[in-house]
C-alpha cells in the first residue's frame, strides 16, 4: 500500500514538472512574439518614413529639375543676345583702349587715372599709381571699384598684378607697398558679401580659374618660406573665394589661416563663406570677441549667444591682468602691463557691442567709468615716474645761507647754456631767455617733503635755469676776476664747465662796480 503511494506521489510531481516546464516555454514564446511584434512594427514605420522622404525628395526633385530646364531654357534663348551684348561691350572697351593710347596728355583727375590704366590693362602702372595715391585710401576706394570694370579683362587685370607682387615678394622690394595696392584690388573685383552662399564668385572662363589656381599655388608655396602677414592672409582667403577654388586646397590649410589670423573683420565672412565652424575653437582659445563677430556672421548667435561671451571674455581679462601683476611682484612695468591689457580689454568689448547693437542687453556705462578709472591712474603713474625722475637743484651755502638762520639771498642765474645767441655779455640782469631744451618741462616749482618754505620759494626762482649750477649772492663773494678763453666762447653764450666743486668759469666781471658795458652784441653762428 505504502508502495502504490510513493509512486502516485512521484507521477504527480512528474506530471507538475512538465506543466511547469510547458509553461516556461509558453511564456518565452509570448516573450519572442511580443519582440518580433515590435521590431516588425518598428521596421515597417521605418520604411513609411523613409518612403515618405523619397516621396518629398522625388517631389523636390522634379520642381528643381523643372526650374531647372526652364533656366538653361532661358539661358540658350538668350545666348544669341548675351554674345551680341559681350561683342559690343568688348568693340566698346577696345575703343576705349586704343583711344587711352592716343591720348597725348596725362589726366590729373584720380577717377579718370584709374579708368586710363585699366583700359590699357597697364597693370604695374596701375599699382605704382595706386600706391602713389595711398594716402587717398577712401577715394581711391570709391572709385577703383568702378574703374576696373572699364578693363577688357578684370579678372587678367587681377592676376597680372598678384604675380608681379609675388615676383617682387621674393625679391623683398616694395613688399609692403604692392601687398596693399592689390588688396585694394582684390577688394574692387571680389566685394565683401559677393556669392558667399556658394562660395564662388562671378563666372571665369576656365582658363582664368586655372592660371589663378596656379598662382595661388605658388603663393602658398611661398608661404612655407616667407613671413605670412594677415592682410596677405585676407588677400589669399579672398581669391580662393572668388575664384572658386576652395575645393583645390586643403582644408586644414585654409582653416589653419583662418584661425591664425581670426582678429581681421574680413575673416568672419570668409570662413562663413568657406562653411568653417571654427566658434568652438576660438572660445576655447580665448578669443571670443572673434567669436561674437563669427557667430554673427554664420547666424550662430542662438547657439553662441554674444553677451555671453563678451562677459566670459571680460572675466578672462581681468584674471589674466590679476596675474600679470602677481607674477610682476607689483613693478611699475608689470603694473603697466596689466593696465593695458584690461583697457585694451575693455576696449575691444565696447567697440563690439557697439557694432552689434547689444547696448540693451550688455550696459557700457561700467566699461566706460572703469575704462576711465584706468586711463586716470596711467597718467597718474605717469605724472609721478616723471616728477620722481627730476633730479634737485644744487645750491652753495655761503655766510648768508639758510644755515645761518636767515633765508638765502641768490643773485639771478645766469643762462650759460640757453642764453641768446644775441644777448649782450655785459649785461647785469638779462631777461630770461626762451628755452629749447627739456629743462623747460621743470618750469614749475616742486616742494618736496623735507624741503623748507624757503628752498621752496628759491628752486621757483631758478626753474627756467634747470641744469646750471647756482651761485651765491654777488654781496657775499669776493672779487674776482676770471679769464676767459677764446675757446670758451660758444653760440649760446659763454660755454659751461667744471663740477659741483668748481664754478663755471665766467667772463670778466667786476660786481662792485659793475659798470655800463660798452660790449656791442653780435651774432654768433648757431
């Protein structure tokens, strides 16, 4: 009995064994089916998507391909024209040419200047012309843009004078001079904001664009050799642009020029039109004046907001300044230093806000008053180096001296060394002469903190002589009589010498009776 029992109880347990088992396998097919349910889910709403985009792409496609035709449609309807247009332009600029080399005489006007030279396509006497006129930058300006499209060729034009600039680059002749003459020129053919969109300027025969990826070329070859200012940066970054020709240079070259040179305005515009986000890496430079300018210019300003940056760029200064004074030890120069930056700092801040139009949001009023405080304690620095730097007078103490108790009595100094050349030697108490000198800088007198009110009152007496030993009282000295050598005599007068233990040797005066001179003034030769 007990046996039939233990094997009813292990066929039960058997039998729940399996049932359990069922159950689990049940469950991980629920399980399987519930996750291919969704994947299939997820990959037919992927697929509506998608088919969706192709739809629109297609829809796209076929209006941009109709609009398409319908320009190149145009544009072979019109060709006829346009080639009877170019031909007239053309016969119209020969003319104009061949004329300009008839002319006998040379016009004085600067438009009329401009428009001659670049109708003979005179490209060297266009740039010596140009630079000849460089302190005219704003009419030359105004007007260079309008004169090189009377040129046959601009585009020729252009390059004849960036290859004559290159060849003199090597050369190191008038670097300066033709680097600025074709900036203007390259400004003139390629105006800020022209096509920046796709990159390209206006339509070259392909030629042109060959021979200027030429040039470029061994422009940036030069570069490896010769020092790279940003005006010639800006002036490389232009071409490229205008010729359509970023494709043909490395990319990390020209971002590497962009971020070298980040400072000039123009190179905002250039890397928008290059699409070069580079905001990122001019933030973490340190740079993010710049960085408000490039994100402005990109339509970035959301994601880089300007306040934002300025102020990081304030709070950067002002550490930096704190640091430079620290690691100064507080010196005059480093103090000096430290003040310049954080105006310049400043500075630059204002001029920004300014020039985005951010006065609503960034207040200048505290930038001002702390711009002012700092230009104030310059000046202040600068008053006090200079009247710490001013050495005192030297003065004999004789029987009538401030040792006595009585104040000093002084007869006039004489202008030994700044008197006129037509001052009469004889005479007692000459005028004081006009300085020349940087004596006259001590003009004033100067009370120093253990200077008594009568020393005070005396260096105010002799201020215009700032340099010439004082003497003493005629009462109080002696008589005696000095020769004077020929030798001595000088353009101003009578020449000082000796030291601060031997007087200056004077002409022959007698200051007891001190008589009418009878001594004629006369010229000496300066």
């Amino acid at each position: 009995m007990a046996t039939e029992l233990s094997i009813k109880t292990d066929t039960v347990e058997q039998f729940f064994d399996d049932l359990e088992a069922q159950r689990a396998i049940l469950s991980s097919c629920t399980q399987l089916f519930k996750t291919l349910s969704s994947h299939f889910t997820s990959l037919q709403e992927s697929l509506s998507r998608k088919s969706e985009s192709l739809d629109s792409k297609f829809l796209s496609l076929e209006s941009t391909s109709t609009e398409t035709l319908q320009s190149l449609s145009q544009r072979e309807y019109s060709i006829p024209e346009r080639e009877a247009a170019a031909v007239a332009l053309l016969n119209d600029q020969k003319e104009a040419a061949v004329e300009e080399f008839r002319k006998p005489a040379k016009s004085t006007d600067l438009s009329e200047t401009l428009k001659s030279l670049c109708r003979k396509m005179d490209s060297s006497g266009l740039l010596k012309f140009i630079i000849s006129k460089r302190k005219e930058s704003m009419s030359l300006r105004a007007e260079i843009s309008g004169a090189i499209t009377e040129s046959v060729d601009p585009p020729r034009l252009l390059l004849d004078a960036v290859e004559e600039f290159l060849v003199q680059k090597m050369d190191k002749i008038g670097v300066t001079d033709k680097r600025w003459a074709c900036g203007m020129l390259v400004q003139a053919l390629f105006p800020e904001g022209n096509n920046c969109k796709k990159a390209v300027g206006p339509e070259f025969a392909r030629r042109v664009v060959d021979r200027a990826a030429g040039i470029l070329e061994r422009w940036k070859e030069q570069m490896l050799d010769t020092e790279l200012g940003p005006a010639e940066a800006v002036m490389f970054l232009q071409m490229v642009v205008g010729f359509g020709l970023s494709s043909r240079f490395d990319n990390e070259f020209l971002r590497k020029l962009v971020l070298d040179f980040a400072s000039r305005r123009d190179m905002a515009r250039l890397a928008a039109c290059l699409g070069f986000d580079i905001i990122d890496e001019l933030v973490k430079n340190g740079k993010e004046i710049e960085a408000v300018y490039f994100a402005s210019e990109s339509s970035l300003t959301e994601r880089f907001p300007p306040v934002s940056l300025l102020k990081s760029h304030l709070r950067n200064s002002k550490r930096k300044s704190a640091s430079i004074l620290k690691n100064g030890n507080y010196s005059n120069a480093a103090t000096e230093d430290s003040t310049n930056m954080e105006l310049n700092s400043i500075k630059a801040i204002i001029k920004c806000i300014e020039d985005h139009k951010l006065q609503s949001e960034f207040s200048v009023d505290s930038l001002r008053k702390r711009a002012a405080q700092l230009e104030k304690n310059k000046a202040a620095r600068k008053k006090s180096s200079a009247t710490n730097s001013k050495p005192q007078n030297k003065r004999g103490h004789g029987s009538s001296s401030s040792r006595s108790g009585g104040p000093p009595t002084f007869r006039p100094a004489k202008a030994a060394k700044f008197s006129n050349a037509y001052q009469s030697f004889g005479r007692r108490n000459p005028a004081p002469p006009t300085l020349h000198s940087p004596a006259a800088r001590y003009s004033t007198p100067y009370n120093y903190p253990n200077q008594t009110v009568y020393e005070g009152a005396a260096a105010a007496q002799y201020a215009t002589t700032y340099g010439v030993p004082h003497s003493q009282s005629p009462a109080s000295i002696p008589q005696q009589h000095y020769s004077l050598p020929v030798d001595n005599i000088v353009a101003g007068g009578l020449r000082a010498s000796g030291s601060n233990s031997s007087q200056t040797g004077y002409g022959v005066y007698d200051y007891s009776s001190a008589p009418a001179s009878s001594y004629q003034s006369q010229s000496y030769t300066q």
